[in-house]
C-alpha cells in the first residue's frame, strides 16, 4: 500500500500476475531473478523457494530454448505458486512454448522476435491465457532509428522505445502490459520512468540494470527506485545485484521499508549509528541479531525493531517501535513502544530480543 499520508502521483491501469495485481494502486511487488540453469528443475526448484521464502512476490527465469520452457510445467508440479515470468529473447516460439506450459507472464522486446505476425502469434497466446506482457527496455536494445534520432542513449531515447513497443502490441489488441525502462545510469532511469509516467498508463516495473554488487548495486537501486516511488511512480520493482539473488529481495523490501510501503511483508529493523554516549558494542551485536533474524525467519512479521546504542536513542527517538534495546552501561533495558519493560545483562540482550519477536509473532 501507499504511504497513508501521501496521495499517488500516478494511476496505472491493472493486470494480473499469476493470483496477483500489479499496478491500479495494488502493493508494489518485489521481483527477483533466478540464476541457475533454467534446464535443471532440482536447482531451479530450490531456488524459487528460497525466494520466495525471502519475500519475493514474482520470479522471473531465463528461458534459452524451448527445453527450458518446460520447467514451468515442472515447477508447477512441484506445487510453486509465486508467480513465474519467462525472460524471452529473439525467439517467438519460445514464448509460445512458456506459455504453453504455465508461465503467469512473458517478458520480451517485441522489436526482437521478428515480424509482425509473430508478435501478434505471442500476443493471441497471451490474450487467450489471461497472462501479461513485460516489455523490457534498456540502453543496449535500442532501435537503430531511435539511437539516430537522439544520438546515444538517452531517457528520451529509451522512453520512446518503450512506447513504440507498447505500440506493435496495442496494434494487436493487446493491451495487459507492463513497461519496464532500465540503465546502469541512475539519472538516466528516473527521469525516463517519469517520462512514461506522464505519457502512459501502462503500470512500471522499476530497476537499475548492471547496477554492482551488494553495497553499491543497493545503493543505487535505492536511490533510483525510491526516488520514483516517493513521487507515486512504481508498480513492481527489482533490486539487480551481483550477488545471491536473495540478496535482492531482503534489499527491495528494505527500501519499500523505509517509504512506509508494505510494511506488513518485513520487519523494520532499525539501529542508531553509535557515538560517544554508546556504553554498549553495538555493531558486532547487530551482526549477530541480523544472522540470528535470518535463522530463526523472522524478517516477514511486521513489526518494528530498535536496536540502539542508549537511552537518548532508545525509549526516546525510537519510542514507536514495537519492540526495541537499549544499551546502557553493564545493562540493556527493553522497551515496547517507548515503555521500559525491563533490564538485561548486555550479554543477553540478543536472546532476549529474539524472543520478545517470537512471542509477539504467536
């Protein structure tokens, strides 16, 4: 959901992914990709789960040839319900193929699978199953025309090409489309995401493409996707890291954390920077409440969690969370909503944290 205290900028129209919304004011979803070889079914099986153990709502998985297709089927089987998008490059038949074996979406460039009646054979397959069309756009898929018209890449360059995609499927009658515009270039992906907020309706699947591994690809994809969401533009997004894929789920749902939105799928941990007042040694303990939340799977309750450093910070700012520590010298006190509720030996305020959450998730 939206931020309570601030009206959407932009309505987009709706379509269904799987049993999900996407876009018409439904919660932002979170998208990952797998990234094991789509052909082995055990490995890919595995990985889904873990995404969506993590808090993944879509996963998307690249589909080479008309064999790894076929795994939609399997991982169907196997009882997968999170919804699952087949990456689609050059090849129709392929898209057919994933369709026919129960992919919730397919992601393509209708400018790279051939003529036209080939664009309108995937989007009749689409149609008849009820199942939408990403279009994914980057600086590297730009149409010679485009790129002559503007030079190099640009966010005018990649909005229009979007939009002249979006415009071989609406010649077909196809209209269940979700747009997608991404570049390694931060600037360059907000301000074209806000060009085809102003000119469409379609609903934005936002990201920063190639953006690097954890800490800076983070970085990055918090500034370029939190700053569209802060202005109401954004239906589903993904988080692209170098890294365990997971990784980009627990960091998607941290940015839609921090803009108030879903805050009912992960728990908001937050944590003072520490300072001279600190009595207690507050980073290395917050490595071991962070492992230990994982363990215990405790990241999807909704609640707020503070881990502060002393009372200033503790019962003080943080004094809406749920539940929280503060350090003190020798002791922690705990306290729920600015209320201390009692004191532990700093040894043991982990333990006792954990177990405050797993009381308050019965």
């Amino acid at each position: 959901m939206k931020n309570k205290e601030q009206e959407p900028v932009r309505h987009s129209r709706q379509v269904r992914v799987g049993a999900l919304s996407v876009g018409g004011g439904a919660p932002v979803t979170v998208q990952s990709m797998t990234n094991t070889d789509t052909h082995d079914v055990t490995a890919t099986l595995a990985q889904v789960r873990a995404l969506e153990a993590a808090g993944c709502d879509i996963v998307r998985l690249a589909v080479p040839d008309r064999a790894a297709a076929k795994t939609f089927a399997a991982l169907k089987e196997a009882g997968v319900t999170v919804p699952l998008v087949a990456d689609i490059h050059f090849d129709w038949r392929i898209a057919l193929e994933s369709v026919a074996c129960g992919a919730d979406k397919i992601r393509i460039n209708p400018g790279n699978i051939g003529a036209k009646e080939r664009v309108a054979e995937v989007a009749r397959a689409c149609r008849e199953k009820k199942i939408p069309i990403r279009i994914g756009v980057n600086s590297g898929s730009l149409e010679k025309q485009i790129l002559a018209k503007y030079g190099a890449p640009c966010a005018e360059a990649l909005a229009e090409s979007a939009l002249y995609h979006a415009a071989l499927l609406e010649e077909c009658d196809f209209h269940d489309i979700v747009l997608s515009v991404k570049s390694s270039g931060v600037r360059e992906m907000i301000a074209a995401n806000r060009i085809l907020a102003e000119k469409t309706e379609y609903p934005l699947h936002l990201g920063v493409t190639e953006a690097g591994g954890v800490n800076m690809g983070t970085v990055k994809s918090a500034v370029g996707i939190g700053a569209l969401l802060s202005e109401g533009i954004g239906d589903t997004i993904r988080v692209s890291l170098t890294a365990d894929p997971v990784c980009e789920v627990r960091a998607a749902r941290d940015i839609l954390s921090a803009l108030d939105m879903n805050p009912t799928r992960h728990l908001n941990l937050v944590s003072c920077p520490t300072c001279g007042r600190t009595k207690v040694d507050l980073i290395p303990l917050l490595a071991v409440l962070e492992k230990r939340l994982d363990e215990e799977g405790l990241r999807g309750l909704p609640l707020k969690v503070a881990f502060m450093g002393c009372a200033v910070n503790g019962p003080g700012e943080a004094r809406d969370a749920d539940i929280g520590i503060a350090g003190g010298d020798g002791e922690a006190l705990l306290f729920r909503r600015g209320e201390i509720v009692g004191k532990y030996p700093q040894e043991k305020i982990v333990d006792v944290l954990i177990e405050e959450i797993k009381r308050m998730k019965q």
